[in-house]
C-alpha cells in the first residue's frame, strides 16, 4: 500500500529550529509537498520538493532524498504563530496528492 | 488570490438524510476535490475532477457522490448520511501545471451526523 509516516506531534521552544521528518511509501513519486493547518484553518502550501535537495523559503527549508524516500520540513527561529499542524504530502502515480497524518507542532514560549 | 468558499462552516444533519456540500472557486481553475479529515488519520481523497462534467473516485468514495455542472462548482452529495461520515470535509481546486500540485483549500465544512 501507500503510506506517509510523520511523527504525531513535535515540541519545541520559541526562537529555536525544529525538524519535522517524513518518510513515504508509495507506487510512483512525483515530488513532496508540506501544508500548515492552523487549528480551525485551511490547510496552506509551504513548500515542494520535485528533486533532492533543499528548497528554501525565509525561515522555513524543506529537503529531499528520494533514494531514502525521506524528507524534512525544518523551521527555523519559531515563533508562537508557528503552532499549527503540519503536513506533508506525495504526489503519487494516479498524479493525486497522498497525504500524511499530520505533525501537531507546539511551541512552548 | 486563490479563493475557495465551502457552502457551511458547520453543519448538523440526522442519519438518513441527504445533504449537499457546496464548493466555489473563482480562480477559473480546472481541478477540484473533495477530502474529508479525521483526526490521526490526515487527508483522505473521496472524490476529484479534472473538467467540467467529470469525476473521478479517490480513496473513499463510497457512500458518495460528486456533481460539477460548471467549472467554477463542485458539490459532494451524501445520499443517506450516516454516522460514520461525521467527519471535516475540505474542499481544493488545483490549475493545471501547477507547482508540485499545489492545492488551495477552502475553510472547511464540520458535518455531524445525529
């Protein structure tokens, strides 16, 4: 089957960095995608990752290895408004997104 | 911006009924789905379309249905609701070509089923 593992919650304290891995089991790859949920929210693009590497975006960096079928979100200098869930996501070989269970980030001041 | 409205932010409805979901995007975008969202268990896929008049099951279709008769409209049908789809259901549409698939949602529709 098809499956995206993320750790189920992550906490860390305000101002540092935080790292929210994910790692994926699916017929066919087409790229990794990361969504923020707020509580009550919508969930919103961060970031996409076609090839591996590091894709950066002001505090947030998002990085690939297809050949460990792996990748993280990495949050850098966090900030109360940085509490959310987080997902990612795959493209898979039917071209629809497979999505994980989500990672509930919670920022401690 | 990319808008999507969702029909209702929360709705009550009894078992049997037959209720409608209503989806709106006004960024003339090609592809629409319909996901529900249950706790632990991420985003599950029911239904998607790619043009006007098709559709296309996910990973849980059954026990619903999709209606888009335009291409700004996708609406998610409940035949006979029953508790089990007490659920968020969350409504994206998608241009072709975009990055990574990038999907824009609406705010969501929270549906309990008595």
């Amino acid at each position: 089957g098809q499956s995206l593992e993320q750790p189920s919650e992550v906490t860390a304290v305000e101002g540092a960095i935080v790292q929210i891995n994910c790692t994926y089991q699916t017929s066919g790859f087409y790229g990794l995608s990361w969504y923020q949920q707020h509580d009550g929210g919508a969930p919103t693009f961060l970031s996409y990752n076609g090839l591996d590497g590091l894709e950066e975006t002001g505090r947030f960096s998002s990085f690939l290895s297809r050949s460990d079928s792996y990748g993280y979100l990495l949050l850098q200098e966090l900030q109360m408004k940085d509490s959310a869930s987080y997902f990612c996501a795959v493209r898979g070989s039917n071209y629809q997104l497979i999505w994980g269970a989500g990672t509930k980030l919670i920022i401690k001041p | 911006d990319v808008k999507v409205t969702q029909s209702s932010r929360y709705l009550v409805k009894r078992t049997g009924e037959k209720v409608f979901l209503e989806c709106v995007q006004d960024m003339d975008h090609e592809n629409m789905f319909w996901y529900r969202q249950d706790p632990g268990l991420g985003l599950r896929l029911i239904y998607f379309s790619y043009d006007v008049k098709m559709k296309e099951k996910g990973d849980i279709p059954e026990g619903y249905s999709v209606s888009r008769e335009k291409k700004e409209r996708f609406s998610l049908i409940l035949e006979s609701a029953s508790t089990n789809q007490t659920s968020m259901y969350l409504c994206a549409s998608r241009p072709n070509g975009g990055l990574g698939e990038t999907q824009y949602f609406g705010p969501g529709t929270r549906l309990l089923v008595l």
